[in-house]
C-alpha cells in the first residue's frame, strides 16, 4: 500500500475508504497503534492505562479490519473492550456509559459495498475531527513508528446488545405504546444494515404490527445500498408503506446511526421537521423548562419555532457532529438534530442515536391520537423549505461575498457559511469543505411558490 493513498481517507470526521484498494489490513493495524497515541495525548495519561472500546458493522470486510484494529491498539499497550457486531452508537454509548478514554468503530455507515473505514471517538464518544485529532492520527500513520515494546494490552470481549437496548427504552413510556388502542403498523427497511438486530428487539418489544424489509444485516446488500437519503433508495419502503397501508415507515442507513421517516401518505418527513416534533416530545417531558435545543444554520424556522412554543431555548449551531456533540456536552443541551438526520441526546452521551428517534416517534404516534402526516401538516403549511441543492462553484468565498454584498440589507451571520434572514424567507450558503461545492438551503414563510422564486433567483446568482 503506497503511503500516497492515505491523504485520501482521513476526511473531515472519520476515516472512509475502498477496501483493499485505499485501507487493507496493514494500514487498519497501523491505525490502531496511532489512535491510541493520540488519546493517550488527550487524556494526559499512558497508554498503558486507556481502555478503548472497539466495534464493528455488517460490512464482509469489518471481521478481518477489526481485528487489525484491535491488534494495533493492543500492541501499544492500551486495553480494548470488543463490542463485536454493533451499530455505531451502541459503540458510542460503551464509551460514554463506561467512561472509556475512546473508541473505534469500524464502518463506512451509509456508502456502498465496496468501502470501509472508521470512526474515532475520544472520551464522551466526541469525534476526532479534521479539526483535533484526526490529522494527528494520520501524521502517526505515516510516520509508523513500531510499539515500544510494551506489555500488550488487556482484551475484554462484551456483548453490549441487553443493556443497550434497555437504556434506549427508557425514552419513552413503553407501555402506554403498548396499551395502545391498536397496534401501529410500521414498515421498517434496515437496508441490510445493522438496524436489525440494534432495533428490533425494542420494536418487537413494543407489540408493533411489523413489516420487516432488508432487516438482517448482510454486507452484500441484496436489496439497496445502505443509504436512505438517496431518493432510489427510499423508493422501496414508500411503495411499501402505500401497498400495505401502515402507519409509517422506517429506513436507516448501513450503521443505523441515522434513520429516516416516511408518513402513512408514503411522503418522505423532512429532517427539519422531525428535529422540531423530536424537541417537542424531549421538551414535554422535561424536568425544568428553558432546556436548550440545538439545531443546525440549515433548518426550517419550524424548529425554532417550535422549540420556543414546548418552552425551550432555540440554539443555533454549525453543521457536524463534532460541533453538535462537543457544544452539548460544555453546554448541557438537551437535545439536537441535524436536517441530515443526525439526532443527539444528552441523557445518551451526547451521541447521535438512530433508535431513540425511532422510539420517540412511535411512542408519539401510539399516544397522540393523530397520523404522521396530520402531525407534520402544521409544519408543510406554513414551511416552505427548498432542501439541500448543491452548485458546483470554483471560487466559493469570492460567491459568499458576492451573496452578503446582493443582500446586504438582511440580517446576515457567517456562524458556517453565510446565512441571510428576511422577516419571511431565508437561506443558508456554505462551502463543502472536500469538494469545489456551496450548498444552498432556503425557506419561505409565504407560500411555496414564493420559495421557488427565490431558490431561483439564489440559485442563479450562486451559478452567474
Ligand atoms: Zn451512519
């Protein structure tokens, strides 16, 4: 493996990339004996004394990458707690619940079958990040310095799956959703992932009606690629949703860290809009009001909105989960969520979490009286949001200038990217930080015909 390619996989929170052609077993076992370093750096303690959780997805490569990454880090003398085959937030939650000084969890989440890769959490699961640690992990990487001929460390194997699962539980009232009047019927689509046996359990649990599709996890994805945002693969479970009249449906991504929602109308929910019904649920049941709720330059005012309605503060905050989790954890924010669909919850380590969205959902559905879609109706009636458009753009600072100059007469902030608010539209602009792109999101409070007019008019200023 040339050590050329390893720019390449180190991206702004995780490493990704093709197995065998960009990570082998030889560089994930030279991973592992970096990572350690670098947490040993962060905790201000030996190595000698971490103790790093590891886990692993349903990709065919993830057996053999694991235990490479396992061997590294052992070698350096820390002790690893092998949670085997999870979804990345059971391995965030073993940090967090046992105060572990980090973890690894080898998965390339949403991407095709071909890839592989890691996330690296520090301790309170906080992602390594382009920003702090990341590079550092990839600088030791290449300069591949062998172990000190350290005693290798010590390794538990866990299984993690009961306990887990039962601390998810706690979100909700799991028996009002089971006295429910009746069974909510719910299509669940785990893209052959690891939502199966992370969530199914809890929903079976719940004495659902379940239509159960790509559930068990299978690297071969026989059915789709593991990643709901894309509209294909989304077409599955929405025909399926109709077909068998459910109540809604459910799809997560290959590491089911991230899941998505389809109303009993087979209408995709946007994640604006199902942060704000996730801020209600979480502020309703609060133990004291003004909690405060993060939400990401993107989303609909609906959030906001909606935050201040149920009696919590609305926070503003920069897109990526290492922004999301770290400004929580300093900050004791009870909840955020990301248009993408990241979810995070302070009583669960400040991590994103694919299951307790899902849960807070159901419990929301089975004890509320009203569908899926007559709970969003307020949001689609009165929020017109364009969703993500990306524009290819080769100077991307020299546009956002240009943009702040066009509208100047807004309020305007430049929290990521530049965000431009009129009393009754807005829109975000900011740069991919990996390829020449900007990335529009608008809204408008008047109509969507309104909003079209002015995603144009954004559009072709962005394009000129
Ligand atoms: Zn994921």
């Amino acid at each position: 493996m040339s050590t050329s390619a390893l720019p390449d996989i180190f991206k702004a929170y995780d490493i990704r990339g093709i197995f065998g052609e960009q990570i082998g077993g030889g560089l994930a076992e030279r991973i592992g004996r970096a990572f350690p370093l670098v947490l040993s750096e962060l905790a201000g303690k030996p190595v000698q004394e971490l103790q790093i959780g590891l886990g692993r997805d349903m990709r065919l490569s993830a057996p053999e990458l694991a235990a490479r990454y396992r061997d590294g880090m052992l070698a350096t003398g820390a002790n690893v707690i092998d949670a085997g085959m999870v979804g990345s937030e059971m391995l965030y939650w073993l940090v967090g619940s046992r105060q572990l000084d980090g973890g690894l969890m080898c998965t390339a989440s949403h991407n095709p079958k071909a890839y592989t890769g890691a996330k690296l959490v520090r301790e309170g699961a906080i992602a390594l990040s382009g920003d702090s640690g990341i590079q550092d992990v990839r600088r030791l990487v290449e300069e591949d310095r062998a172990p000190d001929g350290a005693q290798p460390g010590r390794l538990e194997v866990l299984d993690i799956y009961g306990a887990f699962q039962e601390a998810a539980l706690r979100f909700i009232d799991a028996d009002a959703v089971r006295s429910a009047q009746r069974p909510l019927k719910v299509v669940v689509d785990g893209g052959n992932g690891m939502a199966g046996p992370m969530v199914g359990p809890l929903l079976e649990s719940l004495g659902l009606e379940l239509i159960e599709s790509y559930w068990k996890p299978d690297g071969e994805f026989p059915g789709h690629e593991p990643n709901p945002l894309l509209p294909e693969n989304r077409a599955f479970i929405i025909e399926k949703v109709r077909e068998t009249g459910a109540d809604l449906g459910i799809a997560w991504d290959g590491d089911a860290d991230r899941c998505f929602f389809i109303d009993e109308t087979g209408a995709f929910v946007d994640g604006d809009f199902l942060t704000a019904l996730l801020a209600e649920s979480l502020l309703s049941k609060a133990e004291k009001p003004g909690e405060a709720i993060l939400y990401d330059v993107r989303a609909s005012r609906a959030v906001a909105d909606t935050v201040e309605r149920a009696g919590g503060v609305p926070y503003v905050n920069r897109v990526g989960h290492a922004f999301f989790k770290t400004r929580m954890h300093k900050e004791g924010s009870l909840f955020g969520g990301e248009v993408s669909g990241h979810y995070y919850f302070r009583d669960f380590y400040c991590a994103d979490s694919g299951t307790i969205p899902a849960l807070l959902v159901l419990e929301m559905l089975a004890t509320g009286g009203q569908s899926m879609s007559e709970r969003l109706a307020p949001y689609r009636e009165n929020y017109f949001i364009s969703g993500e458009i990306n524009s290819e753009v080769a100077d991307q600072q020299a546009k956002m200038d240009e943009i702040a100059a066009r509208y100047s007469d807004a309020e305007q902030k430049q929290l990521d990217g530049i965000s431009i608010d009129y009393e009754d539209w807005h829109f975000n602009v900011r740069p991919s930080n990996t390829e020449p792109l900007l990335r529009l999101c608008l809204e408008s409070l008047v109509s969507a015909g309104d909003m079209e007019r002015r995603r144009d008019e954004v559009l072709a200023l962005i394009r000129s």
